[in-house]
C-alpha cells in the first residue's frame, strides 16, 4: 500500500509549520465498475469521504477538493476495483 508520502511532499510554510502540497502530476483514484463487487470498504477507509455508494458501486466524488488523493483506498476492497492514475 502507497503512503501519503507518494504522493505528497511537506512544504514549510513558517519555521516549524509543514503542509502537503500535491506535485502537479498527482494521481487520481479510479474505480474500475465491472470489478467492484460493492463491499463498501473503501467508503469506510476513506478519510475525506470522497466515496460513496451508487447503484452498488463505489464512485468517487466530483466535488473539487473532496478526493485528496492519499491512496488510502487502493488495495482495501477484496476486489482491487480502485487504482491511482
């Protein structure tokens, strides 16, 4: 499993004081919809939230901001449906 640290670096901001920025070139999850067999894991691992359940699929949010791109989804489910691109 990926770590934050792939695809995120620490910038100081003030002595002390680190965010994470994304490179330019971050990745993006995808979730494969044949492939998802609908168990909700990635929902519950997801620390944005930015899954949810549709038609009994995973979908990744829309919504600017929501999908941080942590990777802390990719390999969760019994079905690896979800990789970053």
């Amino acid at each position: 499993m990926k770590s934050n640290s792939d695809f995120y670096w620490p910038v100081l901001t003030r002595p002390g004081v680190a965010h994470f920025a994304r490179p330019v070139t971050a990745m993006a999850a995808k979730i494969d919809k044949d492939t998802c067999t609908g168990c909700e894991v990635c929902v519950g691992v997801c620390p944005t939230e930015a899954i949810a359940m549709k038609d009994g699929v995973a979908v990744v949010s829309v919504s600017e901001g929501a999908c941080v791109d942590c990777g802390a989804c990719v390999g969760e489910g019994p079905c690896d449906a979800i990789t970053m691109s």
